[in-house]
C-alpha cells in the first residue's frame, strides 16, 4: 500500500517542488492550498502525472475548523495518513520595520505560519498514533518547512522570523512528545528560495548572490527543499528525530 503525505500551501512554489519529490518517490498525495480547485488543476495534473493518487484539500490551515475539515477529507479518501508537511506559509502584507510593524500584520502572520503548523501536527499526530496503535508497523513523520529566518534577523519582516522562530520549537517539542510512538519529526530549513513570494525581492537577491551571500552562489529552487524532505519521509533518517536539515546553499554557514 502507498504511503500519504499532506502537503499544506503544495500547490506552488517550495510546496509543489515538495509535492512532486514525493510524488517521485511513490507517495499519494493530500494537497492543501487556498486557491479554487480549478486554479491549481494544472498543478495537480501534473502531480498525477507522476503518478500519484491526488485529492486536493482547500482550505485556510490557520483557521481551526478548516483544519480538521482538510483532516476529514484526507480520511475519507486515503483512511491514512503516514506524512504531514507543514510548508503553507505567507509572507507580511507589508514589510516594515518593528518599530513600526502593526500588531494585525503579526497576527496574521504567526496564524497562518506557526498557529497552523501547531495545530494541524497536533491533529495529525493523534491519528498518527491511532494508526501505529492499530498497526505497529506503520511508519509516520512530521515535517515542517521553516526558513533560516528562525535565527537570521530581518528587522522589515520580524513577524515571518517570529513564526519560523516558533515552529523551530515546535519541531523539538513535538521530536520529543512523539518519540515514544517512533514517529520523528523533522524541521527543513530552507534559504533562499526562487519562488512567487521571493519575486519582488529578486533584484536585491540576485545581486547579494553575485556578491558572495550563498557558498553555492545560485537561487536555490522549490525541489531542492523536496529532495530534502523526500528523504526524511522515505524514513532515511530514522534515529534523526528533532533535527534541522539546512537547505540554504551554505548560506548560514559562519564565514571570515
């Protein structure tokens, strides 16, 4: 039988890249996004291209009874889940410094990107053990996507690093209330990353690569953070549990 992941924010950009690594490696899928179903067809389409069972899950991940709403549909269709990838994430409506950041600004920030990771590993979690209790041999994992701006300072977006911040915890905490059960949980911490929320901050990027910002001195792209989380789903690091996997071309790297 196929294993499942969940794929929150997977119908584009780091999600997608995600969603197809998996879909390569013989996962069906369980995909969540905001947009209408027929605005990520081509998407989705794509996916089943590669061979995937795939039902999309709309759905606001930082709104309670939507999460447990994508949970239900993921059980009516697969009845399992073996994989939850917290990737849905937004960036601030507004980049300002936080001398002058607005309080609605952070909480729609930290809604969406920590208050939804939190919550939906908490849902997940729970079934994941009913399963293992039901089948001993069933295999799970928890992933979460966060960024190097879980301990990079950037004074335009403190909300985002507050968020990241936060769910690097969470991946600890949730490591450590899950390792009776053998089902590790992993944070992927990607750097800087080509995808439509980078789009407007290209220029200044491509420049700060040109001067030297990355070791590897290129964009990183949505399927190098798959690769990444393909092989901790695919159970290749097993005793593992808690730990960062850096995706950032050597970017945090301390350097003279």
């Amino acid at each position: 039988m196929k294993r499942v992941a969940l794929v929150t924010g997977g119908s584009r950009g780091i999600g997608l890249g995600i969603a197809k690594c998996l879909a390569e490696e013989g996962f069906d899928l369980a995909i969540n996004g905001m947009r209408k179903e027929e605005d990520t067809a081509q998407s989705l389409d794509e996916l089943r291209g590669l061979g995937a069972d795939v039902v999309y899950c709309r759905g606001d991940v930082g709104d309670a009874g939507e999460r447990q709403a994508i949970m239900d549909k993921v059980q009516a269709h697969f009845g399992r889940l073996n994989v939850l990838v917290n990737n849905a994430g937004v960036a601030p409506k507004e980049r300002k410094d936080i001398l002058e950041a607005i309080e609605e600004s952070f909480d729609y920030v930290l809604k969406t990107n920590l208050n939804s990771a939190y919550f939906l590993s908490q849902l997940a979690a729970n079934w994941m053990i009913r399963q293992k209790n039901g089948h001993p041999e069933f295999k799970a994992s928890i992933i979460n996507v966060s960024s190097i701006s879980a301990t990079i300072a950037s004074v335009n977006r403190g909300e985002y690093c507050v968020a990241k911040a936060g769910m690097s915890m969470a991946t600890q905490l949730f490591a450590v209330r899950l390792g009776e059960f053998d089902i590790p949980v992993y944070e992927v911490r990607p750097g800087v990353i080509a995808t439509d929320m980078t789009s407007g901050v290209k220029e200044k990027y491509d420049k700060l690569i040109k001067e030297g910002l990355c070791v590897q001195p290129r964009w990183g792209q949505p399927e190098d953070v798959g690769l990444a989380v393909a092989g901790l789903a695919k159970g290749d690091f097993p005793y593992s549990t808690g730990q960062v996997i850096m995706v950032d071309g050597g970017l945090s790297l301390p350097r003279l």
